[in-house]
C-alpha cells in the first residue's frame, strides 16, 4: 500500500507546483510593473520589465547594461557581471529606489521601485517615471529660476540652528556676498550691524535690522519670517526689504517741515526788522543831509547807514529764502543759484573767518531743480567746511558745465577727514560732531536731494591736505527752458 501511494502524493504536489509556478507566471506577465526576478545566478524578467529595459535576451541580462546612476547624475559603481539587485543588496541598498537609466535600446529612463533580497537573489519591483519625474525636474527648475528672480531679498533658514539653506540673487545683491559664503551662515550673520542679538525665529515676526555690505554704508531693511512646512524638517523663509529709501524720504520730510518752519520764522522776522531799519534809513539819510561835510559826524552817519544797508540786503536775502517752495521744481541756472547762496553766507556772520572764493564758466548751465533744496546742500556743504576750519580758511566753488551734468565742486584746506569717517559721512545720523549739536543728518539729506534730483554728490579727502565735495545734476532739456 505504501509504494502505491507515496509516487501518487510526490506526483500530485510536483503537479501542483507547477500550476503554482506556471499561474505565477501569468500574474507576472500581466503586472503593468517591471519585475526582475535573481536567482543561482540567472535573472527572470517579465515583459513590462522587458519592454521598460528594452531588453531581447533575458539570459545575458546585466545590471552594469543600464549604466546606473543617481538623479544627479553619479554613476554606481556596479561590478560588469553583477546580476540585477545583487549590487544594490551588497552595498546595503535593499528597499526603495529611484535612479536614471540607458536602456538596452538607448532610451534614458528614470526608475522608481524596490529592492528586496530572498535566500538566493533578490526581487526587484520598479516603474518607469521618465515623464514624472522630468516634470518634477521642470517644476523646479521654474520654481528656482522664479525665486532667484524675484526682486525682494529672501532667505530660507534652519529654525533651530539658523543656518542659512538658500537664498535669492536680492539677497546676495543686497548683502554684497557670493552665494558660496552666504548658505551655510548662522548668527549672529556677518551682514548684521554692530552686534545685534538674533531675533526668535518664529513664522509671523516682523521687524527692523540694519544690513551693511562689506566696505558698504548700513542698509536699514524689515525681515519677515514664514514658515515653509510643517513638523520635522520644516524651514523658516524670511522676506528682506529694503527701507534705505523709505527711511530716506522720512528724514527729508522732516528737513523739509524744518525748512518750512524756519522759513515762515524769517519772513516773520524780517518783516518786524524791516519797519524800524527803514525809520533808521531814513532818518540817517536826513542827519547826513544836515552833517557838516567831512566832519565825524558824517562819516559816522555813513557807517550807520553802510550797516543798515547791508542789514536791508540780508533782511531781501531771508525773505527770498521763505517766499520758495521747496519742493517746486523749475529750470533754473546752477550758477544763480550757487551766488545767491554764497551772497547770503556773506552777509551774514556764518563765514566769519573764512574766505569763500567762488568761479563760474559763464556757460549759463540750466537745471531742473528746487533752488531751494539746492541751496539748502551748499549751505551745509559751507558750514562743515566752516566747522572744520575754527582757525579760518578758504572754501573754493566751482561751477562748469561738464557734457550732460552741471558740476559744482566745494573744497576747503581744513584738516581732512579720516578714512574711517569718510567711509560712513553720508551716513543717516552719523556726525563726528555729536557735542557740538551735529545730528549727522546734513549730508545724508542732501545725498537724497541730489538723488532726488538724478544727480550724484561725491566726496574725497585726504589728512592734512582738505575735503572735495562734488555735486553733478544733470542739465535741463532744451525742450523744458
């Protein structure tokens, strides 16, 4: 009974292992996914995989055929007779995988799946994403080069460490340092001013910091913080912007309502001093009718009179000043301008001890512009050269027309500025004459007017040898004289 029946039930289990395998190999063919089966040195592959690898004879099949390599590129170093997923496994690879591919037919491929190693191979499960994967590569291209063109400075950060991940062109542009040495920073940042603390790295802050490019003059700007994700591995994006400019006109508002206000505070004075000069005129002029000629008394009166006419003359002078607008424009002449300016420092004790010594070209050099503001930059341009000669000097001006500008050239032989100084003297608030009252917001203004105006205003020095202020405005259009 027993040798009957035991090559009954062999033969019934050799029966059914082979529908097993054979049904396998059906599902197998029919699975859409490519499939590679490795076993005692021999590969099985079904036709998906066959199609996506465009290969003929499965029986020379060979991982190093495809010549893998990571996204980027990288090769795999993949032994030439090396099975399919036996390197993968080697090298502890096993799981999930995307990589590019050449198939057997030329085609560059992309593919997604999974290793999974068994007793004597290995099975590999893999899809062919070319298409997906080039449109994710397209979706980040124009994510990148839309972020790099973006004109507001951004930054992506670690929020626990601060480290910087990424940033835009603004961004570099607005620090003056090259991408290699800006990702990677973290604070206290080397474009930060002085020694300013790191603000919490929470999405929603906003506030105010002051940036300074190398050998550059500060940058106030206003940093926003998002957030980009959440959980583990999430970064925080903040927005830069720069508010130079911003803060910039603010200060020449305020210049301008002081202005305004000492303005309507000379009209006012004027007018009071003009009543009793012109009783002081004329009755002098009366007395020196009845003076005995060439006696003292006349001459006396001749000083008298000599004085109360330089008065009424700057009396005209403080009156012009208030009647004018400062912030209307029209074509005027530079070299009108710069005299009118010089006359009243004159007349006034504001040059005592200093000699103004001013040329022109005569070439009549005209200028869209606010005379007022632009007096209001030669006043100040004269009174740092004032301040910075107590033992008196010479202020030279020069003004000539030089091709499409107007230039207007301001020097002293004072003492010179040093370097340190000279890098920061237009500067917002920066004075070396702080106890002297100095608010350090001259120059800064008057850089604005003379921006304002699309114009540039210069300055060189050297130590011992005096200060060269340089202001260019560019010459009105024919079509606005």
């Amino acid at each position: 009974m027993r040798q009957t029946i035991t090559p009954s039930v062999e033969a019934e289990s050799e029966r059914d292992g082979d529908l097993a395998a054979t049904q396998l190999g059906h599902v197998l063919e029919g699975v859409a996914d490519g499939v590679v089966l490795t076993s005692r040195g021999r590969s099985t592959l079904n036709a998906a995989a066959r199609r996506i690898l465009g290969v003929d004879d499965a029986a020379s099949f060979r991982t190093a055929l495809l010549k893998p390599r990571t996204l980027d590129g990288t090769p795999y170093l993949v032994p030439a007779d090396s099975l399919p997923g036996e390197t993968a496994i080697a090298n502890g690879r096993s799981g999930r995988f995307r990589i590019r591919a050449t198939s057997l037919d030329g085609r560059e491929l992309v593919l997604d799946g999974t290793v999974s190693s068994v007793d004597d191979g290995a099975v590999i499960v893999f899809r062919d994403v070319t298409d997906e994967q080039a449109r994710a590569d397209l979706s980040e291209q124009t994510l990148t080069a839309l972020f790099d063109a973006i004109p507001v400075a951004i930054s992506v950060a670690d929020p626990e460490t601060h480290a910087i991940v990424a940033v835009n062109r603004a961004f570099t542009e607005l620090v003056g340092m090259p991408l290699d040495e800006v990702i990677g920073c973290t604070s206290p940042y080397p474009w930060w001013e002085g020694d300013e603390e790191a603000e919490a790295f929470v999405p929603g802050a906003r506030f105010e910091r002051v940036f300074r490019q190398p050998g550059g003059r500060p940058r106030p700007v206003q940093v926003s913080l998002h957030a980009v994700g959440d959980g583990p591995g999430s970064l925080v994006l903040a927005v830069v912007q720069d508010i130079s400019e911003e803060r910039r006109v603010q200060q020449q508002l305020v210049q301008s309502g002081k202005l305004a206000a000492i303005g309507e505070l000379a009209a006012g004075v004027a007018h009071e001093i003009n009543n009793p000069l012109f009783a002081i005129l004329g009755l002098t002029e009366f007395l020196l009718k009845e003076a005995e000629p060439g006696s003292k008394a006349e001459s006396r009166l001749e000083l008298i009179q000599q004085t109360g006419l330089e008065i009424k003359e700057i009396v005209r002078a403080l009156l012009d000043f208030a009647r004018e607008n400062a912030e209307e424009r029209h074509v005027v002449l530079m070299e009108d301008v710069v005299q009118s300016t010089v006359d009243l420092v004159r007349r006034t004790n504001a040059h005592k001890g200093v000699e103004i010594v001013d040329t022109y070209d005569e070439s009549c050099a005209a200028v869209m512009a606010s005379p007022n503001q632009l007096k209001q930059i030669f006043l100040n341009l004269i009174a740092n050269a004032r301040q910075a000669m107590p033992n008196g000097g010479t202020v030279a001006i020069d003004v000539r027309e030089d091709g499409p500008v107007v230039v207007t050239t301001v020097r002293d032989d004072g003492p010179g500025i040093e370097p340190a100084a000279l890098d920061r003297i237009f500067e917002p608030f920066f004075t070396t004459k702080r106890a002297a009252g100095g608010t350090g917001l001259g120059l800064s203004v008057s850089l604005g007017i003379v921006e304002s105006h699309g114009g540039t205003l210069t300055v060189s020095s050297e130590v011992g040898r005096g200060t060269e202020f340089v202001l260019r405005i560019p010459l009105a259009r024919k079509d606005t004289e």
